[in-house]
C-alpha cells in the first residue's frame, strides 16, 4: 500500500506544481491586482476567469486536490499531508527551470529542512 501511496503522491505533487506555474503564467498575464480599487474588481475577475492559463492551473489544481482526496481515502491524514510537503522541492524546482524564478540558496536549503522533517514523518510510519 506504501508503494501505491507513493506512486500516487509523486503524480499529484507534479500535478499541482504545473498546476501552480499556469496558475502564476495566467497572473503575470492578468497584472497585480488592487483589492482596494472596487469598481475595477469586477473586470479584473473576468480578465482571471477568462485567462487561458489561469483556467489550466485550476483544472491541473482540481486534479491533484482529487488525487489527494484518493491519498487520504488510502491513509491517515498525519501521514498523508506532511507527505505533500515535499511538493515544495518539486514547485520550486518547476518554479526556477518554467518560470525562470531565481530561487535563493536560503530558500534551497528551507525546503531541504522541510524534506528532512518529511523523511522523520515517514520513519515513524514505518514503527
């Protein structure tokens, strides 16, 4: 069950993380958006909902969330969300080589720290 939650997993983080560089493609499209200026919310809705980008991120975004309602239909729920922490790694990855982020060493060796606290989630699985 282990091998098939894994399997599961690793399709959904990369899901998501192409889900997330759609969704950040579609928004540098649309611009900041101004929560404070009310009378141009409205159009800027359209300009979201109606951004080829943003509609893909979403649908990549509804996939991985179904995966990982299958994930918690297979495990425990401490078990399964710090798993997904290592969705970190992956965005960020995706992040730097799609989106050409320039992701500080700082922020390399944080998500590490994440991925170690993952690997001692996994362990105490394992007992």
């Amino acid at each position: 069950m282990l091998i098939k939650i894994f399997l599961v997993l690793a399709v959904a983080l990369v899901v998501e993380a192409i889900g997330l560089v759609c969704l950040r493609k579609g928004m540098m499209q649309v611009g900041e958006i101004s929560i404070f200026n009310i009378k141009a919310l409205f159009a800027i809705f359209l300009q979201v909902v109606t951004n080829k980008m943003v509609v893909l991120g979403v649908f990549f975004s509804a996939i991985y969330f179904c995966l990982f309602l299958t994930l918690l239909s297979w495990g425990e729920l401490s078990f399964i969300l710090p798993l997904t922490a290592v969705g970190y790694l992956v965005s960020g990855s995706f992040a730097r080589y799609f989106l050409m982020e320039q992701v500080s060493p700082l922020r390399w060796v944080g998500t590490l720290l994440i991925v170690v606290g993952v690997f001692l989630i996994m362990r105490s699985a394992q007992r």
